[in-house]
C-alpha cells in the first residue's frame, strides 16, 4: 500500500497522470492487480493498492517505476513524503 498526500491544486493532475500509467502497471510482470483510493473525508488523501506475486516482483516493479522517470513527475504533486507499506495477506 502507498499512502500519498496530493496538494489540492494537483489533485485532478494527479488523477489524471495515475490513469496514464496504470495500463503499464497492471501489465508489470507480477502485478495481480492495483486500485487508487480517494479519501472521502480529505480529498487530497490516496491510497494505492498493489497485489504483487512477490516482494521481490514489487521491488522490480519500483526500480522499473524510478527509471521511467515515473517519480519525478510525482514529486511536484506530492504535499509532503509519500509513504509505502507491505503486508502479507493472512486469510486467502
């Protein structure tokens, strides 16, 4: 899980560039499926969630992501940090 904090005058960039990108994620080696979430409450609050085969096809995907230069153009949309999160599911 990605948690990213969008400044409100990006949010509908930020939107915008996400469905851009998303086919190319999507058919990442490894990805069994991704989503972005927007709060309800805080508008400029998201939430991506990633399925991922592996970790190691997770980390693969993000060196992947940082050589598109996928990053720097996320940058100047973010409020502050984003933060990532990796969980194992328990109950599948």
């Amino acid at each position: 899980m990605v948690n990213l904090s969008i400044k409100e005058k990006s949010v509908e960039d930020f939107k915008k560039f996400f469905k851009e990108i998303i086919p190319d994620t999507r058919s990442h080696q490894g990805c069994q499926g991704v989503q972005l979430y927007q709060s309800k409450e805080s508008p400029t609050k998201f939430t991506i969630h990633a399925k991922w085969v592996s970790e190691e096809a997770q980390k693969n995907y993000m060196v992947w992501r940082m050589e598109t230069g996928s990053f720097d153009k996320l940058q100047p949309m973010l409020s502050e940090p984003f933060s990532m999160k990796i969980f194992d599911i328990v109950d599948e």
